[in-house]
C-alpha cells in the first residue's frame, strides 16, 4: 500500500501548486495548502469535495517572506496534522525587463519570494523534520527552480539569479543534513507548463531604448517569447511529484520535468565541460608552484567521495 504524507505546500491557488494539491488529495494525502488569498481557494474546496477529504486539507494564509508568519503556519499543520512530510516551495513569478530597466524593488521583491520564502521555510521544515516527526523519518523538501535556474535567459536576470541562489542553497542544505535524519532536499528544474506563469504571475515592462534593435539578444527573445510552446503538462507534473515523494530517499540534487528542460540543463552542463576542458591550461596556471594538477585532482576527487 502506497504510504500516506503530509504534505506542505506553497502557492497552491494556481499553477503547479494547484495541481498538486487536487492530486495529493484525490491520492489520499493530507495537504497544508498555503496561498496570499485563503478564502477563494477554501470555497473551491469546499465546492469540489466531501468531508472526509476535506478533513485532510488545511488552507492557510501565508507570506513566505515574513519568518514569523512561516513559523506559525507550520505550527498550525502541525497540531491539525501532527506532522509534515513533504515541503513544496512552489511560490514565485517573474518580472520580463533588461538588466538596466528592471526596478531594484522589484528585483529585490522577487528575491524575497523565490529565494529568502523558501529559505524560511527550508529552516523550519528542517526542525520540524527532526524533532517533531517520528524519529529517523525525517522528510523531503522539493524546492521549485527552473531551467531558467540553470541557464540564464535574456530579460529574466532577477527571476534567474533568485533561482540560480535557490540551487545553490539547496545543495548546501542536502549536503550539510546528517544521514541519521531522513531529510532529503531536491531541486525540481520545470520548462514550460501550461500554468499562469505568463498570465497573472509575469509581468512585461517596456523595453528599454537602448537594447530596441530587432538584432539585438534582447529584441529576439522579446519578439519570440509568446511564440514559444510550453510542452509542460501540469496534471502529469503532479503524478511526477507523488512519484518523487515514494523514491525521496534515493532522489538525485536535481531532476528536470518536460524534455524542453532536460534539453536545456544537458546542454549547458555539456557546453561547461566542453569550455573547462578548452581552459583548462589557463585554470592549472594559477596553481601554486609544485603542485601536480593530476595528482591533486585525484586525491580531491577522492576526498569529495566522487
């Protein structure tokens, strides 16, 4: 029989977080639902199930951005639920404009979402793992990047750079948890879904005029951006994640959902290698004298557990 999780979930009231939360449920687990806007999520609920599911559905209002406010969501699941399995941090959006258009608050306001929410929220789960959980069941946490969290893309430079930070953290978190806890912590790299990604959650700002020339990098993207197909299916998303949530103990760091990400995370992983090998001379030149390359690689490697 397929185990039962809590699962705790952030930006459920559209997207991929809606879709796994209606899966989780129709699944028979219980979802902390978090959202900015509880009350219209509530009356969909409430429209779409029975008690009995609705005994296993907690919504709750939640600024990821406040500690405080995380701490005491948690609390509430908490003592509905007794404890959570699963930590979902979905929420986020983008702002489209150059470098040099994009206004710092704005840039500043994506960060506090998509990467300082979910290090709130990775904290506390962490604890709540530890020493609320069952002992040595730990958890996973699922920290929702992009592929844009692994390839940069034209006018998406704040949206990229909080995913670029939200990789880095998570690996530092899953690298640093002791094996005695269970904790697991993997980053989900999505393409395009067919999500409100580029409806109520983007925002397009004009175009500075410097970069207003059909041949520049910016123009281009600009010009094909609605054009491209989002391949991503957010329904078979969700059956991917409870997927996930039954193998958590022997996930990788990453995994990609939709070939267009796949694609993009091997290419650029291929084009890295490619230009190390190439520079490799120029790296090794700035050793301190006597160290044998080689020698010293092989012996990290070894010391990495590669």
């Amino acid at each position: 029989m397929t185990q039962k999780y809590v699962w705790f979930i952030t930006g459920t009231s559209s997207g991929l977080g809606s879709s796994l939360l209606h899966e989780a449920l129709s699944a028979g687990h219980s979802v902390v639902a978090t959202t900015r806007k509880p009350a219209p999520l509530q009356a969909e609920l409430d429209s779409k199930y029975d008690l009995g599911t609705l005994k296993r559905v907690l919504v709750l209002k939640l600024d990821v951005t406040d500690p405080e406010d995380v701490k005491a969501a948690f609390a509430k699941a908490t003592e509905k639920f007794g404890r959570v399995d699963i930590v979902v941090n979905n929420a986020g959006y983008a702002i489209v404009a150059e470098v040099e258009a994009a206004p710092l608050e704005g840039a500043h306001a994506q960060f506090d979402v998509m990467f300082w929410g979910p290090v709130h929220i990775s904290k506390e789960a962490m604890r709540i793992f530890r020493e609320v959980n069952p002992a040595g069941e730990g958890g996973a946490i699922f920290n929702i990047s992009s592929s844009g969290g692994y390839n940069a893309q034209p006018n998406l430079a704040y949206y990229n750079a909080a995913k670029f930070a939200l990789e880095g953290f998570t690996e530092s978190l899953r690298a640093e948890s002791a094996p005695e806890w269970n904790i697991q912590a993997t980053i989900i790299e999505p393409g395009g879904f067919n999500t409100e990604w580029r409806g109520g959650n983007l925002t397009i700002l004009p175009q500075l005029p410097a970069y207003d020339n059909p041949k520049f990098p910016s123009s281009q993207w600009r010009s094909m951006f609605d054009k491209i197909p989002f391949i991503g299916d957010r329904a078979r998303a969700a059956k991917a994640f409870l997927i996930l949530a039954e193998k958590r103990k022997e996930l990788p760091l990453r995994i990609q959902f939709g070939s267009d990400s796949l694609a993009v995370v091997r290419h650029t992983a291929k084009k890295t290698i490619s230009d190390s090998e190439k520079w490799a001379a120029v790296s090794h030149s700035t050793n301190m004298e006597g160290i044998d390359p080689e020698e010293y690689t092989k012996n990290l490697l070894v010391a990495l557990g590669s």
